[in-house]
C-alpha cells in the first residue's frame, strides 16, 4: 500500500523554477556591480588652478645676452732648421761578442765566486742548525737538538714560573704569547709579548730574562738570528 501525498505541499514541487530565478538575479546584481560608476567632486579653486583662463595675464619680458667667444690663437708654425750636407755624422760600430779560437781561456783559479747571500734572520722552523739549549750538546742528530731544544724550554718556564699576585687577586687568567730573538753569539733580545694583563706580561718578561745563553743558530755555517715564540699560560686552579 503506498503512501497517500498532496502535491500541493511537496517542496521539490519548483525547485527548477526556483534554481532560474536565483541564477538571475545573481548574474544581474554581478553585472550591476561591474557597471557601477563614481565620478569624484570638483570644488571651485581645484577648477581655477587648472583653468588657464582664470590665471592672470602677464607678457614675460625677452632678454638679449650677449655671448663673447675667445679668439682663436695663431700659432706660429715650427722652424725647421735643414743641416748642411758638410755636417760628419760619426757612426757607432758593435764588436762582435762571440770568442775566437785565438783567446785565452780563463784558468779556474782566477775566476771569482760570488758570496752566498745568507739573510741576517731566520726562523726557528726553517734554519739548518738550530740554536743549542745548555744541556743539549751532546744529541746526535739535529731532530733531537730541536726537541731537547724544546723541552728544556718547558722545564726552564715550569721551574721559573710564580703568579703575579695581583693577578691571582682579582682572577685574571689568559695566555702571554712570547716572541725572543736568539742573537748571533747566543743571548736573548728583542724579547715582545702581547697577553690580557699588564701582571702576566710582566712576569712572563721575567721568565724569559732567565734564559741561559745558547749556541747560536747557522745558516750554511754562518752565524744568524733566529726569531722564537712561546705561549705562557696563566690558569688559577
């Protein structure tokens, strides 16, 4: 048995109609929207500063200047002086610098040999013979001087070494970075540092100034200066 329904009461009954109608209205209201127009309003002097008939009439005065251009200098053309044919011209002869089977040969003892240029300062890292450390002498090799060369240096810091007591009062640590030129007869000079503190420089100045003289440094047998550098580190425990 089927249900009984009024088709009077459906909703769906115009839904198709309804669905048009909508669609008109929306597209009216969208065309309406793009088609609108505004103008923006004008007042009286907005006019008046661009009306050109309301401006004053005024005749602008015409001016005359009068340009001076320089004159143009004359110059004088060169003299040209013409030589007299009698005039000897000397002419200059280039001897042939080839040798001849008639010259002497040179003997081997006579002939001078240039001085090696050897510089006056080289590093520690680059000399042949490095400086020797007292106590050092009698390594064989020159890899062994270099190390007892820098371990003496640590033992020589270690026993030396006492904190300044200002420092060590207000806290200060850091590291002195030392630089000391080993001269040619074995002192030590020339001694720079640079650290946080006036103190720590001080002190590491005077660890330094207890440097024993050394054997100097060679360069091919020569005597030279050898620059080097050492951290000194200052830490409160």
């Amino acid at each position: 048995m089927e249900p009984k329904k009024n088709r009077k009461l459906d909703p769906n009954r115009n839904s198709l109609l309804y669905f048009f109608v909508g669609m008109t209205m929306m597209l009216l209201m969208a065309f309406l929207a793009l088609e609108w127009k505004t103008y923006d309003t004008t007042s009286d002097w907005e006019v008046g500063l661009i009306d050109p008939n309301i401006l004053p009439d005024e005749e602008v005065p015409i001016t005359i200047q009068k340009i001076e251009l320089p004159k143009p200098k004359i110059q004088s053309p060169p003299e040209i002086k013409i030589e007299e044919n009698d005039t000897e011209i000397e002419e200059t002869v280039i001897e042939s610098s080839e040798t001849d089977q008639n010259e002497e040969i040179a003997k081997v003892e006579d002939i001078a040999v240039a001085e090696e240029d050897i510089p006056d300062q080289i590093p520690f890292v680059l000399i042949e013979n490095a400086p020797v450390f007292p106590g050092c002498e009698n390594e064989k090799t020159e890899k062994e001087k270099r190390e007892c060369f820098q371990e003496m240096m640590q033992n020589h810091i270690r026993k030396n070494f006492r904190y300044p007591e200002p420092a060590q009062e207000m806290g200060i640590e850091g590291r002195v970075n030392v630089i000391f030129v080993i001269q040619k007869d074995g002192s030590i000079g020339n001694v720079q540092m640079r650290g946080p503190d006036k103190s720590l420089e001080t002190e590491a100045a005077r660890i330094i100034s207890k440097l024993p003289k050394m054997a100097p440094g060679k360069q091919r047998g020569t005597a030279v200066k050898v620059p080097y550098s050492i951290p000194i580190t200052f830490k409160l425990n």
